[in-house]
C-alpha cells in the first residue's frame, strides 16, 4: 500500500485504525523519537499527501536519504496521519535523494479540508511570509509568499448563522517553527519577513506548522514606521490601547518608557492622545513627566483620568498649547439587562476649542469597548456589546451638534462579527447584519476614516495570524476643519513579542498600532502657513548584519551621532566624517553603515543635538 492510499483526500484516513503494510518510502527527517517518510513516486494527484509520520519511538537508527519498508497502524495524532502503533522497519539501503515538493497550497478548501491537508507530512520548498511577530513560543503565523496577506472577514467562523455572513478563519494560514525539528531558533521575526527553505509540515492540535529541516533564508523586514508631524495649520487626534499600563505591574518602569518613546518618535507628539488600558491617573501623570523629559516643549501635556477608577481605564493627554478643556464621562450609570452597570470603562468625552481658532470648537469621545473574549460561549458577552453600541450610538447623535470625533478601541470590525455589530451600530453605516440586528440611530452617518486608506493598511491588530482593524476613528461633517489624512503609527502589532522587554527598542511598545488624524484649521491654512518642526528617526532592520545600512531622516546640522558597545565604548561608524569617537554631522536625510568588524552582540545608537536627547535606539548585530 502506497502512503498516498494511507493518507487519502480528506482530513481522516480511510484506514484508521488498520494494520498496513507500506511501499518502499525514502525518510526525509528522523530523531529517536520520530521519523517523516515520503514516496519517491506518488501517484501524480494534488490532493493527496505523500508523507507520513512515523510515531514509533524506535527511530534513531534512521537518517534522511534511506530507503524502508514500513508496517504499523494507521492512527489520527492530533489531526496528522501516522503509523503510531505496531510498528515494524526495515531499512533496505542509504544515500537516497528525494526532490522536495514546490509549495503552494492556495486558499480553498480541498474536499472540506484545509488547502494545507495535502501536503501533510510532506518534504517541502518553501517561500513563506510571516503574518504575525513571533510569539511567547518564538514561532510565526505565516501564508504562502505567492497569496496576499489575510485578513479578518466578516462573520462568524463556520458553521455560523442562517442568513448571515460567515469567515473561513484563513485557513492559509500555518504556524512556522524556526527551531520545530532541530534547527537553530530566531525570535526577532516581524510580519512581512520571507523566510525561504526546506522543511516538513506537521499537524497538531492548533493546526498545521512548517518547520524547517536546513537552515534557512531570511529577509527581514523593519517593524516600525512612524506617522509625519503635524503642520502649524493643523490639529492632530490620536488614539493609542497602551497594553494593561499599570504601576503595579512588574514591568511597569520599561513599558512606560516605551509608551513615551513611542508617542513622541512614532505618533509623533500628538496634540489629543485617547488613551485606552491605563491604570488611571497616577500612570497619566507618570506619562506626561516622562514626555516632558523626552522634549520640554512638544512633550508639554495636561492630562486626565476617571476618578472613580476602575482595572482598565479610558484617559487623555492634551498638549498644553490647548487652551484647558473640558472632560466628562458618560453613561456611568447606565445599568446592562444582564446585570450590573452598562460600561465598566465609561465613555470619556473631551470638548475643546481648537488653537488659534477659538470659535471652533471640537469633541472626542474616547471609548473602551467590552471585549470579543468569550462571545461564542457567552450570550451575555453578546448582550452586553450590544447595548454597549446602542448606548454608545445615542451619545453620538446628542453630541453630532458640534465638531465630534469618536475614537478608541472598539474591539469590534468595522463589519459585523455576526452576532453584534458594534462599529456599525455606531457610525450608522450599512451592516451586513447581526443576531443581535443594528437599530437606526445615527442619522446621517458618520464617516469611517480609516476607509480613506489601501485596503492592506486598514488594521490595528493582528490575531492568530489575520490582519484585523479593532482601533477606530470615526466624525460627523466637520465645519472650521478639514481632514488632511489618518494614519497608522506601525511597530507594535506587527512585531516580534521579543522586542517588548527591550527598553531600546521602539517596537512592540503594546500589541494595537495607534493611529492619528489630522484635521487642518481651515483659519490658519488661508495662511498657507504649513511650517513643521519634524522629529530625528533612524531607520534599520533589527536584527542587523555587520556593515547594514542605517537610514536617518530630518538629522539636525549639529546631530552627534554614536554607536556604544554594551560596555557604553563608543565606536567609529563606518562612513561618517568623525571629529570624536563616534560622532559627526549631518542635516535633512542620508544613511551611513555600521562597521563591518562589529562581532554578534546588542549595541545602542544614539542621536544627539547639544545636550538634548534625539534618539535612543538598541540595534542587534546577528552576524
């Protein structure tokens, strides 16, 4: 009997549980524990796999390249096909090559099974791309490099709701292990990054994952990518989900840090910050401290947080340009149907009058909303996002009189999930439907502006591999302002979770992107008066080869710039006229390289101009 029979068409073998005694078979990876055959013929059909793992224990006397005969049962491990029990081997002869099958599953069902079915257990070429940062087990979601980047869909996965949208789940979508069969680990990989090989797929109980059996090329790619600053004729509203910043947890001190550098170098000094997952105001005042430091002038902030404080808040910072404003929470208390009171993270609304416009005023509405986390299991979860939405929606259309922005983690699409749809039940737009069905509220709608975006740009969040927007801002018609642009600040969803213990390192500060919307004041843009202080930013990939490129951008004419050791020894960087250890200047944009001597290690670069601190950034040499 041939593997392929073994494996059949579909998610199950038409033999489980069958003693068989299998063809000739090469193996292509072995350890003591367990081994991978292929076929060295097959039988010419796609949907078959022609690999099998062998899960007998008593394999260490195989090597790749060897050709056997093989008998045991057929068993279903976790999902992947295997010979588990009453094994026999027989090795007939060494030194047997085997071509590795081009990879390339594509995105549809295959006879009701996962596109990833068919090459179960098989010995791959492959060229991936990651969908994700490594995560807490160093491993990546990936997709094949030849399909676009998934995306969360609307719906509910299969096999959902009558009438109602459903989501496939991606089912592209694979895990990647670095070091799964023995190879070296790498813990720095960030969505986006093509890694290129040869290795096998496995199948366990979270699904289908590609590990390499050789090592493997890489092209990295850099996480982080700021928003611009603003112009003189512009307001700018920003909304960061700062990651459970709390000062009673273990690692507050790096995350603050983190939080500060990533306001100041990727949303660049935003003038209304909307803060969601703060501790409340001890934290805040913690914030605007540590911006003050970071720069006295565009780090200058007033803040506020609820009184009466809750585990999660919703707060502010607005830049003291602004004259003070004025902050009330609302429906704190609205009670829920299912008990309790509605908003455990009421909506924060503050009303300002823009600078140097004083008869135009604005609102923003900052908002928390109840999470997706137990929806499938909970109908409670379901009511209470829902009547969260309904209440969320009235406040809107009592506060649309005036210029209103709402923003804010909304945990929700901006599409139906299928059983609520809170973004839409919001901003009065067209839904596709619910279980729990929108009600007319807002009256005309409002306009989503992350729609003004590529479609590849409109997310927030990555879960489990799909690109997904939880983080939104929407405004009514707005009069004495225009909407120049809305952008994500990218480096924390996209990144490697390894980066956020690194105080140096600017990416995975929380794990949502921020995002920040630029109004002009229509008063001061007839004075095209479009003047913009921009911030120094290095630009690298991290990790960096010796001898790598650094690109930096907006570097004052008196910038020092310098590269320490871990022993804080300054070091010469390679193309910089240096009149001190390590230091030289520059103006505008332009790159320099690291020197090609510097061995594997963690180094800092810095920019200074005078006494003032313009960047701070570790970078890891890996060969």
């Amino acid at each position: 009997m041939s593997i392929h029979d073994v494996q059949g068409s579909g998610s199950v073998s038409p033999f489980l549980g069958q003693l068989v005694q299998l063809d000739t078979s090469v193996v292509t990876f072995a350890n003591s524990e367990f081994a991978y055959i292929q076929d060295a013929e097959g039988d010419g059909d796609p949907n078959t796999s022609e690999g099998l793992l062998i899960d007998d224990g008593n394999t260490f006397q195989l090597v790749p390249g060897d050709r056997v005969l093989i008998s045991g049962q057929v068993q279903e491990l976790s999902g992947q096909t295997a010979l588990g029990a009453s094994v026999t081997i027989n090795k007939l002869s060494s030194g047997t090559p085997l071509t590795p099958v081009a990879f390339d599953p594509g995105t549809s069902l295959v006879n009701g099974a996962s596109p990833l079915e068919r090459f179960e257990g098989m010995l791959l070429n492959f060229s991936v791309t990651a969908a994700s940062g490594s995560d807490d087990f160093n491993s990546v979601d990936v997709h094949v490099t030849s399909v676009d980047r998934p995306f969360r869909e609307p719906g509910l996965l299969p096999p959902g709701l009558p009438d109602l949208p459903v989501f496939d789940g991606n089912p592209e979508l694979m895990n990647y292990d670095p070091n799964g069969l023995g190879q070296s680990n790498f813990i720095f990989h960030n969505a986006g990054d093509v890694i290129e090989g040869t290795g096998i797929l496995e199948q366990f109980s979270f699904g289908y994952e590609l590990s390499p059996i050789e090592p493997t090329t890489v092209e990295l790619v850099e996480p982080t990518r700021p928003v611009r600053a603003r112009t003189d004729d512009e307001i700018t509203v920003a909304s960061l989900n700062t990651l459970f910043l709390r000062n009673d947890e273990s690692d507050y001190g790096l995350r603050l840090n983190k939080i500060v550098a990533y306001i100041g170098e990727q949303l660049h000094f935003p003038d209304v910050l909307a803060i969601q997952e703060t501790g409340g105001s001890d934290e805040i005042e913690d914030l605007i401290f540590r911006l003050r430091q970071l720069d006295p002038e565009l780090g200058d902030y007033q803040g506020f947080a609820p009184p009466d404080e809750g585990f999660l808040n919703v707060a502010y910072l607005v830049h003291n340009r602004i004259d003070p404003p004025a902050f009330t929470e609302l429906g704190s208390n609205e009670f829920c149907s299912c008990g309790g009171f509605l908003h455990n993270r009421p909506p924060l609304l503050v009303e300002l009058n823009v600078p140097g416009d004083e008869s135009t005023t604005l609102r923003v509405l900052n908002l928390h909303i109840r999470s997706l986390n137990g929806v499938d299991d909970d109908v409670e979860v379901r009511i209470r996002r829902n009547e969260q939405a309904i209440s969320i929606a009235n406040m809107v259309e009592n506060l649309r009189d005036e210029n209103l922005v709402v923003v804010g983690d909304y945990n929700a699409f901006q599409f139906t999930d299928g059983y609520v749809d809170v973004f839409n039940q919001i901003s009065g737009l067209p839904s596709l439907g619910a279980q729990f069905p929108v009600e007319e509220i807002v009256n005309p709608p409002l306009v989503n502006a992350a729609a003004s975006l590529p479609e590849e740009e409109q997310y927030s969040f990555v879960f489990q591999g799909s690109a997904q927007q939880l983080d939104h801002c929407l405004h009514n018609e707005l009069s004495g302002l225009t909407v120049n642009e809305f952008a994500f600040a990218r480096g924390n969803s996209d990144a490697s979770i390894n980066y956020a213990n690194n105080a140096f390192q600017l990416a995975r500060a929380s794990d949502h992107d921020g995002f920040v919307l630029y109004l002009g004041i229509d008063e001061l843009s007839s004075t095209k008066n479009t003047n913009t202080r921009n911030l120094t930013s290095l630009r690298f990939v991290n990790p960096s080869p010796a001898g790598a490129e650094i690109q930096f951008y907006n570097l004052p004419a008196d910038a020092i710039v310098t590269l320490t050791d871990v022993l804080g020894r300054e070091l010469v960087l390679a193309g910089l006229q240096s009149s001190s250890a390590g230091g030289s200047s520059h103006s505008e944009n332009g790159s320099f390289l690291l020197p090609q001597n510097l061995i594997p290690g963690s180094y800092r670069l810095t920019v200074r101009s005078g006494s003032r601190l313009l960047s701070s950034q570790q970078i890891l040499i890996n060969h």
